[in-house]
C-alpha cells in the first residue's frame, strides 16, 4: 500500500500510501490553526486525511469544515454540497428552486447523473430541516441549499456520503463546527468507579518524615486498618500494593531503629562513669 501515491490536481499534496497519511497526520495535529479537536489528535486527523483523499480535497480544507458531535465526526453542510458537486457522479451541477416562504420554504434539488437521461429530485422544507444555528434565520436558502444536497446525495449517490454526518443530523444540535463534544456523556444512573488513591506515593512522602521508629509502628496500623476498610467497601486495595506499602514502612523502621539504637548508646557512652 506504500507505493500507493494519491495525487489531486487541484491540490498539492501527493500522499505516498498509509506511512505518507500517517506522517501528514502527524504535522497535521501540530498545527494551531487546525480546529481545536484535531489538535493533538493524529488518529482523528487520519480520519479526515482519508476523507479528504477520497473526495479529492485538500486535507487542509476539509478540517477547517469538521466538527465532533457526540462521538462522530461531522462535516460541514457547504463541504457535503462541494464534494457532491466535484465526486464526478453528476452530469452538470446540481439546480436548485426555491418556492414558498416561512417556514413552508422549500426547496428542490435535482441532479442529472452520468449515464441517466432524466434528473433525480428531493425536496426539502424549512421547517422539517432548520435547527437552532443562527444562519436558519439570516440566510435561510443557502442553508436549505446544503442541507437539500446532503439530502440529494444520501438518497442518490450514497457512495459519496458513506460514513459521512452533518452536524444537522443530530437532533438539536446547530450547524457549527465549534459544537464540540469529545467526552462521552455519563448517564445520571450509572454507578462510579472508586479510583485508588496512589497509597504508595502518600506513605512514601509520609515515612520520609518520620523521626523514630514509633511513627513506623504508627503508620503500620494506620495502613492496616485503610487496607480493612477498603476492603468493606468492597473496593480492595490491589495485594502488589499492600505488600509494597508494607515492605517500605518495614524497610524505614528498620532504617530508623538502627539510627535511634546508635544514638542511644551514644548518650549511655556520654553519661557513663570515667
């Protein structure tokens, strides 16, 4: 697949196979002019490079119209409408005919495709397809006119559009590529899990202050009854973990006792008679 060179002559990128996407991808996510859910990412930016290299875009291009929306990646109305109208599926352009106003605005788009001799038509009305994004209101017929292509093209030529969303799609949710929700949402219901606390870093900073060896004894029976309680709250502490905090609270005190025995017969030795 390597020796695989993908080449578009209205663009200058020339991709050599999978290494050359994967590379691509990687300055990709580096850019700071990318949108911010592509940065950083390099498996998402794979996603619209193979996207790109299959309408014959500019990889570039089509992140700039990308959003994420509940998990899935999502393209922008008047990018679905430009890879229509450049897939070489249709015999023309698409045409588009307005009639009615408010909310019973429609629109037809027919499209002639290659081979056929008669158009294919969809209709779509302002009402049925609006959402709550600003530009439903200030420019209601060329979002009809995205909305009616992405329609057009899933119903006539769906190999244009397999896996390929728009941020419409999704029941209210606008039409912007700054709709942006990366993070899967919790259900109110679902139970938590207890995350355990790093028991070995505490005990560490702990027993290095320790100045006898009574605080060892003390920090023993303080990690058994937190490995107890754990354990009735029925959220054990893994045995790797008991046994390390163990073997450095004895490891210390036996530090400690060797100290402290040494400074004890250091003061006998002071005080004894000459």
């Amino acid at each position: 697949m390597n020796a695989v060179v993908q080449h578009n002559p209205s663009n200058s990128f020339a991709i050599d196979g999978m290494q050359g996407a994967m590379q691509l991808a990687k300055a990709m996510s580096s850019a700071k002019m990318v949108p911010q859910h592509l940065q950083g990412s390099p498996g998402d930016c794979l996603m619209v490079i193979e996207q790109a290299m299959r309408w014959q875009m500019s990889p570039f291009a089509v992140a700039q119209a990308t959003a994420v929306v509940r998990g899935k990646m999502c393209f922008e109305g008047k990018l679905i409408a430009a890879a229509v109208q450049t897939s070489g599926v249709l015999d023309g352009r698409l045409n588009y005919e307005y009639t009615g106003s408010g909310d019973t605005r429609k629109v037809t788009v027919s499209g002639l495709i290659r081979g056929e001799k008669s158009a294919r038509t969809v209709e779509v009305v302002l009402k049925d397809a609006k959402t709550d994004n600003q530009w439903w209101t200030k420019t209601p017929d060329q979002m009809l006119s995205y909305h009616g292509a992405r329609v057009w093209a899933r119903r006539h030529t769906p190999e244009v559009m397999l896996g390929v969303y728009a941020p419409d799609e999704f029941d209210g949710v606008p039409e912007s590529r700054e709709t942006i929700d990366v993070t899967p949402q919790q259900q109110p219901d679902a139970p938590r899990i207890p995350q355990t606390p790093n028991y070995v870093a505490q005990y560490k900073r702990g027993l290095a202050k320790a100045e006898n060896p009574e605080r060892c004894i003390a920090a023993r029976t303080k990690w058994i009854a937190t490995v107890a309680e754990a354990e009735e709250s029925e959220n054990p502490i893994p045995s790797d973990i008991q046994n390390t905090v163990m073997e450095m609270i004895d490891k210390r005190q036996d530090e400690l006792a060797a100290i402290y025995g040494e400074t004890h017969e250091a003061d006998d030795l002071e005080h004894a008679p000459a």
